[in-house]
C-alpha cells in the first residue's frame, strides 16, 4: 500500500509554538503509513529553527521573495509538484494558501488561538478585528479546521456560531526525558541550590503580560527567589528596563534548549492574557514544574484535568501573583513536581495528540 502523502504548512520553522506542536505531531506518526513533509515559506537564521533532524521527514524551506500573489503562485505550484493527498496548514499565511490549492487537495488546518483576541492583542483593535475577519473568512475554504484547545473551539462558537472540532495539544515527554539537567547553567546564571526558581518561557508580548509577572515578583522580599525571563519579543526593552533595579530577574534571550533552563527551575509563572492552549506551560509542567498561572479560559481548561500541581491567582489583584508565589513551600515541592509530570504523560502527550490527528486524517481520506 502507497503511503499517504501529508505537507504540513507553515510560516517558518522558527522555533515556537505552533512548529513545537507540529514537530511532536510528526514525531508520533505512523510513518508506515504517512509519507511527510514541512515546509516553511520563508527562511530563517539557522540558530532560530526548530530542528527536524532527528525524525523522518522532509522539510523545505522556501524562502520566496516578490509581492504576495507571486509568493502565494510560487507555494502553490511547489506543492503541486508534490501533489499531496493532503495539506495541513499552521497560521494566517499558511492557511490562505492552503484555502487556494485545488480542490483535489484535502485541506486541514490547526486553530491555534482565538484570533479575534489574538490578534488585536498584535495589531490593534481596527488591524485587529479586519484580520480576524478575513482569517475567519478564509476558513470557510478549508474542509476540516481543527481548534488546539475546548477553550479556543468554545470561544469561536460564542464568537462566530461555528463549532469546530479539538484536539488537545500534547507534549512530547520523550524529549524531555532524554534532555539531562545542565548544571553549569545555575553556576553560570548564579543560581544557588538554596535559590528558588521560577519562571517564564516564551514570546513576550502584550499578550503574554510578563510586567505583570516582574511587577509582582520585585515587591517580595525573599533574596532567594529568581526569576528566569526565557525568550524575546517586542516587549524585551521595556520588560528589562522595568527589572533594572532588580538582579534576581535573569533574562536569558531566545534559546534552541527552553528544556534546559526548565530543568533549573521549580516553578513555571504564567500571566497570559489570552491563549490557545499554552505549550510553554504544559512543557514546563511535564519537566516537573508546578504551575501559577492567570485565570483565564485556557488554563483553567487544564485543571478539568486531576491534577494538584496548579495554582491560579486573578490578574484584577494587583498582588494576585505575589500572593500565590509567597504561599509555595519546598517542603511539598517533590509530590507537586511529580503530579506536574505524571499530569502531562497521562492526559496532554504528544503520543495522544498524533493518533487524534491521525484518525482525522484517515476519515477525510475516507
């Protein structure tokens, strides 16, 4: 039997959200029965991109140039020549072509945030709304659109009274289990072993709302707390800037290894605004973190899950946070950061995740 041909499209492999859920996604794949390859539209500096080495797949990065209609005509005609059975498209670019290519092509999409949120938080409110109207628009081209969360599907339908399908994201632990503790990163960073750490991982954006996290954290007094800032974004000058007088905040930039700076850390801080479901979050819980996190739609999805290992705080408290940092005891931290582990290999892994998509696969072919 031929092997079904699958394109997944995306922007760029850069290394992210959504490339992270589609590296775990092919990862898990029957490769028996899936022929796969990503491609990115355009290229990237290599010390940004996801690597794929080590799976069985191609990737190709485009890297074209010229005006949209020339860039779109170029992807299509690529993906052509591969002549896929289907194309399952990640993000805004990518969905709108994959809303153009021929109706031979089973089209898929992943959901992966709630744009009319999502992208006002980028653009504004009037770019904002217009981009969502569009992105909504151009779903209606694609046959199967899948939400990345309950919250997301939920939120949509309020929206747009339009129920569309979920899966659940999902990690993937094996990863994170081959992935040994750097222990010169804490002498590096001046991390003690009596310090606590905590965290945050991820592109810092308005959305993500990281002064509100480093607000917090500077008015507790306890000498041995840090906090880790892991990644970049438009908000970096600013978020430093309001740190500046505080040397537990460590930014450690944009890195290829998150994991490794995880595995120094104890606690896992999230002040989102908004969310998908949030991967940094649950790659943090499954390298054993405890998480804290704002009450919104998308974290709380997580806790309809049994777990112990996370505690919420109301972003209208303007000490939420502190409050619930200043609670955590290390006396109960090993049970805590097991359940955090055994939270996400038995209910959010990329295993579970891979055989959903693939059954969604196998029944549009059918």
């Amino acid at each position: 039997m031929d092997k079904i041909k699958i394109v997944y499209l995306i922007n760029s492999i850069k290394i992210g959200g959504p490339v992270n859920m589609i590296y775990s996604l092919v990862k898990n794949l029957d490769t028996q029965k899936f022929d796969i390859t990503v491609i990115g539209i355009s290229d990237i500096p290599s010390n940004k991109k996801k690597d794929f080495s080590d799976i069985s797949c191609k990737v190709m990065e485009l890297g074209v140039t010229g005006n949209v209609l020339s860039r779109e005509k170029k992807v299509i005609e690529i993906i052509n020549e591969i002549s896929p059975a289907i194309v399952h498209s990640h993000g805004g670019i990518a969905d709108n072509i994959n809303g153009k290519l021929k109706k031979s092509i089973l089209k898929v999409n992943t959901i992966h945030c709630v744009p009319n949120e999502d992208f006002v938080f980028k653009n504004g409110k009037i770019l904002g709304n217009l981009k969502s109207f569009f992105y909504y628009n151009n779903l209606k081209k694609i046959g199967t659109s899948i939400a990345c969360s309950k919250t997301v599907s939920d939120k949509i339908k309020s929206y747009k009274g339009v129920a569309y399908k979920y899966i659940q994201n999902g990690i993937d632990t094996q990863e994170i289990g081959i992935t040994e503790l750097n222990t010169s990163l804490k002498k590096r960073l001046q991390i003690k072993n009596s310090d606590t750490v905590f965290c945050f991982c991820g592109y810092l954006s308005k959305r993500k709302n990281v002064q509100y996290i480093i607000s917090n954290f500077k008015k507790i007094s306890n000498e041995n707390y840090k906090l880790l800032i892991i990644g970049d974004g438009d908000e970096l000058s600013r978020l430093k800037e309001l740190a500046s007088d505080d040397n537990r905040v460590i930014f450690v930039g944009r890195v290829s290894s998150p994991i490794e700076y995880l595995k120094i850390s104890h606690y896992f801080l999230s002040a989102s605004l908004s969310e998908g479901l949030p991967l940094a979050v649950m790659e943090g819980m499954a390298c054993g973190l405890p998480a804290i996190l704002s009450k919104i739609d998308s974290h709380i999805e997580l806790s309809e899950l049994p777990t112990n290992s996370i505690s919420y705080f109301d972003l209208s408290d303007d000490m939420g946070l502190r409050n619930e940092i200043e609670k955590t005891q290390r006396n109960n931290y090993e049970q805590l950061s097991t359940d955090a582990k055994d939270f996400i290999e038995n209910y959010l892994n990329a295993q579970k995740m891979a055989k959903k998509y693939e059954q969604i696969y196998l029944d549009i072919l059918n």
